[in-house]
C-alpha cells in the first residue's frame, strides 16, 4: 500500500539524534517536513542538511518543524551534525532519526518491504530513501517529492510549496503555477 496525498501519516517510535520521539507527539499542531537521506557523511546529503539547517527562521515563521532521517544511527548522526554545521555555517538545530532497521523508510514507502542493509553498506543499498513529505498539522500527507541520489534538492521550492499548501489550506483557494507569496496573478510564459 503507498501512502497517497490526503492520508494519514504513519506514526512510530524513533531514536533520533535529539533523543526518542513518537512521530505524531512530535509533530503536534505544527506543520512538518520529512526529509530523508540514503546514508550520513554524502556530499550532497550534507549541501541540502545545511540548506535546511540555513532556513530555521523560515521554518519557525511557518510555524512547521523539519526532521531528517538516515538509515545509520544515533551516533553517527552526531558526528555528522558537525560537519553539517561546518559545512553551513550555522547550527543544526533539526533532529534526526536512526532508522537502522528502516523500519520509518518502509512505513513510508521508501524501500520495499524485502529491503535490508547489508554489512559494509554504501548509499546505492537505501538509494530510493530520498524524499519529502510535507505533513499538515492534521498528520495528513500534503505533499511528497521524490528524488534521485544525484540531484540535490532545492529547499527553496519546499518553502515555496510550504507556502502554497499553508495559503490554499487557509483561505480555500487553489495556486497557480510558479505561485509565491505576494503574487496576484501569474505571468504565463509567451
């Protein structure tokens, strides 16, 4: 079964670099974003963490909190925050999740039920655990984006999403294409 637009998310228990947390406790009646990363230390999974660590005012403004997940643990998620933190020039102040066992990625859809981490695992082993899901205070799936290892993802469009799924889910209306706030009208292309 995927997990389709409108639906409610999954709810777990994670050990994250923050501590324990059960998802829907975590999220309470904030937005939240779900952002996942085939595995600690890539080069890109480090630009687009600092990319996201970059925009903690912006999150905060929207009122939505933003958690990464990775399939190695606790540990090596704080040593990375480091270099994340190195890397952006600024503090990491998101958890994320230790999901080992990739039991978060399968509830999600990333990876097939069968997948498994191998000993001495490279990022090709959870290549699909690239995503991003946008959860509405009501732990419904608002959004989700996929992406391949070797794009980076450009945070620039989540926020510009965030914003349309805040504005549409508060006044009622419907975004055009290339919304952002504080436009009236789209300007089609000639």
């Amino acid at each position: 079964m995927s997990l389709r637009i409108n639906d409610l998310v999954p709810d777990f228990e994670a050990d994250s670099s923050q501590g324990p947390i059960r998802f829907h406790e975590w999220i309470g009646d904030s937005w939240a974003i779900l952002f996942s990363h085939p595995k600690d230390f890539t080069p890109v999974c480090t630009t687009e963490f600092g990319a996201v660590a970059r925009l903690n005012d912006d999150w905060k403004a929207r009122g939505t909190k933003v958690i990464g997940i990775s399939v190695d643990g606790v540990e090596e998620h704080k040593q990375w925050i480091n270099d994340i933190a190195s890397y952006a020039g600024c503090e990491v102040n998101f958890p994320i999740i230790a999901d080992e066992d990739l039991k978060v990625a399968k509830l999600f859809d990333m990876l097939p039920a069968d997948a498994y981490l191998p000993d001495g695992r490279t990022p090709d082993d959870s290549a699909t655990v690239r995503a991003v899901f946008i959860i509405g205070p009501d732990k419904k799936l608002k959004l989700s984006m996929i992406y391949p290892m070797n794009v980076g993802r450009n945070f620039a469009e989540v926020l510009r999403a965030l914003d349309a799924l805040q504005t549409a889910n508060s006044a009622g209306v419907a975004m055009p294409a290339d919304w952002t706030v504080g436009l009236r009208k789209a300007k089609l292309p000639k």
